[in-house]
C-alpha cells in the first residue's frame, strides 16, 4: 500500500484529493494545525479513515516528525494562508507559511526519505499583471500580491530542489478552483451563498468589490486529478491547470443568482453599479470598495494544454454545473438553518 501525506488536508483541496487518494487504495496521513477547538474542516466525514499528524508548515521539526511517522511515498503540499486579500494584514505570517513552509517540506523529504515524490500548489496568481494571453508554463511571472510573491518563491524553490538534489518534486500552477467546500470569504462561494440567503428571505444584499476581474474558474475535484496524475509520471515537470475559460465576477453574480431563481439586471457604474432583482425593483448586489485590493490581478485564462497532452487530463465539470452545484448546496445549507431555527423556538 503506497502512503500519502497531505499538508492542508482540512482545506478545499485537501479533502477532494484525500478521496481520490483514499479510492485509489492509498494509506492517507494528514497534517492538521491544533485548534483551542477540534475541527477537521472539511474532511469531518473521513476522519476515522485518515492518519491525522499535529504538524505546521512553520515548524520543521512536526515536518520532519510527519514523514517519518508516515513514511509518505507521495506528499502533497497543499498547506497555505490561501487568501489573497489577507496577505496584505498578514504578509510575513504568508510568506512564513506559503514560501519558507515549502522549503521546510522539501528539506524534512530530503532528510528523512528522498525518493518520496512532491507535489506543490503553485498558483495562476504568480502571472498576475499578466504578461501574456492566455498563459502557459512559458508565461513569464509577474506576482501582485505578498501571497503570489510567497507562491512564487515556493514554486523556484520546488524547481530547485528538483535540480539541485534530483528530487522528484512537480508543481502545479493552478487557476482558481472553487466548489461546495469553498470557504466562504473567496468571491465565488461569498455569492452562492449570499444568493441562497437573499432568495429564502435571510439577507437583503451582498456588497462585492471589482466586478470586472476575470478568472478561469473549475472545479476543486477535477483539479486534484490532475495533482496526483502528475506524481504518476516517469519525470517530474510543472504543469498549468486551467479550463481555458474567463468570466467576470459579474458574470458569476449573475449565473449564480439565476440559479437561485433570480435575474438580476445592471444600473449605475463603477463604485455606484448596483444588482437589481428584475423581479421586485431590490437591489441584490452593491460595491463596497473595502473589497477592492491594493493591487489587483484583472486578468487570468489558462492553456491547459500540457496538461491534457502529456497527464491525459480532462476537466469534467463545466462552468454552468460548478456554479449550480454550488449554489444548490448553499440553498440546502440555509434551508436547513432556518428549519433547525424553527425546531429551537
Ligand atoms: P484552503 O481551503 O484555504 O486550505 C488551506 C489549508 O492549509 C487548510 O487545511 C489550512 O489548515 C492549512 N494551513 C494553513 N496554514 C497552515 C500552517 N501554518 N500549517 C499547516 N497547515 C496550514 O485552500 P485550497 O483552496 O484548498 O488550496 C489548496 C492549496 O492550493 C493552497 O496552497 C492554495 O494556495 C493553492 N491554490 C489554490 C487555488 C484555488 O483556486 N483554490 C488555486 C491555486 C493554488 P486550517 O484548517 O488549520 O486553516
Ligand atoms: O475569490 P478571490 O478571493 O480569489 P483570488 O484572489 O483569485 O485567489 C484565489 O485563486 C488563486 C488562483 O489564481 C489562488 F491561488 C488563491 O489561493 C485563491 O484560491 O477573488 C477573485 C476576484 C479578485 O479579483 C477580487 O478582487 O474577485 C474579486 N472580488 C470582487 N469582489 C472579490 C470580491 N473577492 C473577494 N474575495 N470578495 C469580494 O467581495
């Protein structure tokens, strides 16, 4: 049986990969941080069937501890402070973790089992200010945020490893991947579930930032497929994830909010735009311009290309289904708010 360690695995990523791995027959250890309170995110329905280990990507000696009580053949390190805004707040705390972190892996991998094959979360955030249309492996970085300038350190310092101890280490540079375990402060599940809310009568409006940025959007179980396939290969190499798709934020208000049941139309511009529900003349959607970021990453479309040609990787979950499902999910999780709500009065 190979074993497995996951960094992150309470997070998105982490649970859908811990299920393809835990399908595939593969022994799954996880590093979790302790909490005052116990909480396994998002793998709470797989905690009798994982191998927990109290690690932090900060501390190399649990990392090192991690690998020899797992005797990992395959480790993943999908552990970051993930959010872009919060690098601003926290940009050491960011660059602890999303770049020094990789290194303390990488070294704890080095010291205990060399022939364990690594995984990195690179990120489409280090193209940034975008110095190319679409972008691929050859697209020279640009980073717009203390988050992607951590990320892109963690992706040379992988790079380096590679070469300078022949490590097998990959990474992945993927562009945004959402899903049902989204955490709530990302844009997209901010909306889904603001949409759900807004159409069971919960909440009157969501307050959003920039409307016009683009993003690749898939969904998170497609993109750890092609995680593990690419530890699967004769040779190490990065890859781009992406669908080749781009859409506003606007965009997905509106795809989102249809799915719930209401068409939204547009009035006013810039800080003043406003999302009217056609329906009853309310407005759904207003901007708040604390959402705005001091830098802004306006651009993002991805060539999957390589991936499909040498990983055979396919994505299987359109736009239209990621942003139904997600908002399924919300309505089903606020419904049942307001049932447990009506039992407790
Ligand atoms: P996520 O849901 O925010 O999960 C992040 C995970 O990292 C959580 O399990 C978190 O644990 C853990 N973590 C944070 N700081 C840690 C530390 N100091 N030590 C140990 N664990 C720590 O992120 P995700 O969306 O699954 O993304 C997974 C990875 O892919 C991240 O590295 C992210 O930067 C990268 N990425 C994501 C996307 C995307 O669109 N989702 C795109 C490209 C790259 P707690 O539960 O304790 O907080
Ligand atoms: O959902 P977001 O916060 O994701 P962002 O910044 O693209 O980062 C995500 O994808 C990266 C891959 O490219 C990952 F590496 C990273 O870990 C994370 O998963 O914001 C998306 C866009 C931004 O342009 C933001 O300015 O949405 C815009 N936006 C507009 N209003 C908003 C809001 N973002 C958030 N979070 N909240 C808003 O109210």
């Amino acid at each position: 049986m190979k074993h497995a360690l996951i960094t992150g695995v309470t997070g998105q990523d982490g649970s859908y990969l811990a299920e393809l791995l835990l399908e595939q027959g593969y022994g799954v250890y996880g590093i979790m941080r302790r909490k005052s309170v116990v909480d396994y995110g998002n793998v709470e329905h797989l905690k009798d069937r994982i191998h927990f280990i109290y690690a932090d990507m900060t501390d190399i000696v649990s990392l090192i501890a991690a690998m020899q009580e797992s005797q990992a053949d395959e480790v993943y390190n999908l552990a970051a402070q993930s959010f872009v805004a919060t690098s601003w707040e926290q940009p050491l705390a960011t660059a602890q973790i999303d770049a020094l972190g990789v290194t303390n892996m990488l070294e704890a991998i080095r010291i205990v089992k060399p022939s364990c094959r690594f995984y990195q979360a690179s990120t489409s955030e280090m193209f940034g200010l975008v110095q190319a249309i679409p972008q691929d492996e050859q697209t020279p970085f640009y980073p717009r945020s203390p988050y992607g300038v951590a990320k892109l350190y963690g992706h040379w310092i992988t790079k380096n490893y590679r070469e300078s101890y022949n490590l097998f280490a990959c990474s992945g540079i993927l562009f945004n991947h959402e899903s049902e375990r989204r955490g709530l402060e990302f844009v997209t599940r901010k909306i889904t579930n603001a949409a759900a809310r807004i159409a069971l009568g919960e909440q009157e409006y969501v307050e959003l930032g920039n409307l016009e940025a683009k993003r690749d959007w898939g969904h998170s179980k497609d993109y750890v497929k092609a995680m593990w396939l690419m530890l699967q290969q004769d040779t190490p190499d990065d890859y781009v994830v992406a669908t080749g798709e781009t859409r506003t934020v606007r965009e997905f208000a509106e795809c989102a909010f249809r799915a719930v049941g209401i068409a939204i139309e547009w009035q006013g511009e810039g800080v003043d735009t406003v999302g009217i529900n056609k329906a009853n003349g309310k407005a759904v959607v207003k901007i708040n311009p604390k959402f705005y970021r001091p830098a802004e990453v306006e651009l993002l479309l991805g060539n999957p290309a390589k991936a499909e040609a040498k990983l055979g990787w396919v994505r299987e979950i359109s736009f239209d289904d990621l942003v139904t499902r997600m908002a399924n999910h919300d309505l089903e999780l606020v419904r049942k708010e307001i049932a447990a709500r009506a039992i407790n009065v």
